[in-house]
C-alpha cells in the first residue's frame, strides 16, 4: 500500500512510501481510506518547528482527519461491520485512570495521538481501535466526513461557555475559527467579530455570518464595536482565541467585558507576554480547549451537519487533490491561501 511518511527530520521530510497493509488486532479494525485532510498539525510536521522537533519520531506516517470504509475487523469488534462508512477519534485514551473511568477521557493523560505519537491515516489502509471509532452518516459528504476532527474542535470550543444572546469575539479565521462562525449562529450569538490578517479568509468569514471583521494590521477592534447592531456597551462576553498569537490575545483581553470568558484553543508561543493585570482587575475566566469530548461533541457535531450545517462548511474546503500530489497540497496550506485541503485516496 501507499502510505506519507515524514522521513526525515527537517524542513519537508514527506515522501511516498511502500508499506505492507497491516493486519488488525484484537478490538482493531482495517481501514481502507476514502479522504484526509490536512490539518494545522501536520503542517508543523511538514515545517518542522519545534514543537515537532521534541514530538515526532521518524520515520512515521502522518495523518488523523480521515473517512474511510471498515476493510476487516479483529477478534472482540462488535460495533461495527466490513463495508461501514467511518471516522474515528484520534486521540487514544488509557480507560484506566480517572478521568476515563469517570466519563472524561479527552481529559486522560495518557492519551496520545494517531499520526502525532504513532503511525497514523495518510495511507490506503491503517489499523484503529474499534472503541475511537464513528460510525458515519452516509448522506453527509465525504469531504465533510473527513474533517469531523476539526470541526469537533470548534464544536468543542464553541460550546465551552453559553453563547446565546451573547457578544463573541474569535481571534483568528483558518479552518477553525471560520467553522466556529455558523455553529456560533446557530447556538445564538448576538454579534460575532472575527479577526485576522487574512482579506480572504476574513471575507469567508462574512460569508458564513460574522457580523464583523477586522484586519489587525489596519483596523483595531474596538472601532467596530460601536457599529454593531445591537451596538455593544461593555465589551464582549465571550472570546474564542483560535489564532495561536499572543498579539492576538492580548487585543482581546483588551475589549472584554468584565467577567467574561474566553476558550482558548490556539497554541501561544513559549514567548508570549500576558498582561495578566487585566485578566485579573476585568475577573475574566479562562478555559484551554483540547481536541473533543469524547463522544458529546460527535454527537452535537452531526446533529449540527443534519440540520444543515453541511453547506457553510462545505465552503470551508477550498482545494483537493489526489493524494500522490501531497507536496503540491502542503505547500498550498503552507501559503495561508486556503482553506481546508483534502487529499483524494479513491
């Protein structure tokens, strides 16, 4: 089979290789990948920054936003059959320490990562637990099946403060930040303002339903506040920093309300500076977003995609390729001048 694996550690690295298909386990299944997805982290593998330098050891296949069709199941698989449509949970969790027996396992700290701490999908088959896995809805598209991995992280994120009848701010417009948008709308948002220093991605940030953006390079936040409608008075009550810059954040933590709150899914740099002064005197409440709870936010997610939520994301997906063109793929995301990219392994 044909697999993409980060060869060598440095810059680029990827190459197509020839793997024997593996065969599954007891509680594994096989499966044959229909579409991945390329995902912020693996364009930190593919640019080897330092986060990958101390987490990826090579040579290893990448990948963990995937849909693809149950090949073959192991002994003990009983929740699902060959010729099923899924996607699965990426992060494997311990089911032994607390947080998984008591309910919360995207909290384990045991948990690790398909294509992050072990071989992962970007390959024509790959072996995965059968307790990770979703079993998909086949009227919802493939393209959007793929990417069910981040839009749980905006899912995740979205729904980590009550956001109805509230003002939003989310910092940042890639992939995520612009899917938060319409799963805002549809959970009752007053008013959203999205910022970036992206003019396209801030235009599909309209699209989806912002009622205001703002280029930071040229335009500060706190103009557009007053010609919102229903203007705002205190600053807003929920932030969403999905933009991973420290600059980004503090600019939010400037036109907070007192006692708001803010989910932070971002990675800020080791360097980033916070005025922590204003988090304190404002009483503002700070939440990191990791991954999804598993499996409520599955849930929520297609809920949200049945009721009609595939069109606004289907918008997010700019580009696809077939999966041999992977380079041509990552250089694409590298630019900023996309959207999300899918790789075609049909």
């Amino acid at each position: 089979m044909k697999t993409i694996v980060k060869k060598t550690r440095e810059p680029g690295g990827l190459v197509l290789e020839e793997r024997i298909v593996p065969v599954p386990g007891d509680n594994e299944v096989l499966i044959k990948t229909k579409k991945t997805a390329i995902c912020g982290t693996d364009l930190h593998i593919y640019n080897w920054n330092s986060w990958a330098r101390k987490t990826i050891k090579t040579p290893q296949i990448i990948g963990h936003e995937f849909v693809g069709e149950v090949a073959e199941i192991g002994r003990g698989v009983t929740n699902v059959s060959v010729g099923q449509l899924v996607s699965g949970e990426g992060h494997l969790f311990c089911g032994q320490c607390k947080h998984c027996m008591t309910g919360t396992p995207h909290l384990c700290r045991e948990a690790s990562g398909i294509g992050v701490n072990m071989d992962g999908a970007f390959a024509e088959y790959f072996v995965f637990p059968a307790s990770n896995l979703w079993i998909c809805d086949e009227n919802i598209p493939l393209n959007v099946l793929a990417i069910m991995d981040p839009l749980g992280n905006a899912t995740h994120t979205v729904r980590s403060f009550d956001v109805l009848g509230e003002d939003v701010l989310v910092t940042g417009a890639g992939p995520i930040g612009l899917m938060s948008v319409p799963i805002l709308r549809r959970a009752g948002a007053r008013n959203i303002v999205v910022t970036d220093i992206n003019t396209g991605r801030l235009e599909m940030a309209r699209q989806l339903g912002a009622n205001a953006t703002v280029d930071v390079r040229s335009e500060k936040i706190a103009d557009v506040m007053p010609g919102l409608k229903p203007a705002m008075v205190e600053g807003f009550d929920i932030g969403l920093e999905m933009s991973g810059s420290a600059g980004g954040f503090n600019d939010m933590i400037d036109v907070m309300a007192n006692g708001g709150k803010i989910a932070i899914l971002g990675f800020l740099p080791p360097e980033a500076v916070i005025e922590w002064d204003k988090m304190i005197f404002k009483s503002l409440t700070l939440k990191g977003v990791y991954g999804r709870e598993m499996f409520d936010t599955w849930y929520q997610m297609t809920a949200l995609l049945q009721s009609g939520l595939v069109d606004d994301i289907l918008k997010i997906i700019t580009h696809e390729f077939k999966y041999t063109d992977f380079i041509e793929a990552f250089e694409l995301m590298k630019s900023g001048e996309s959207g999300k990219i899918i790789l075609d392994w049909s």
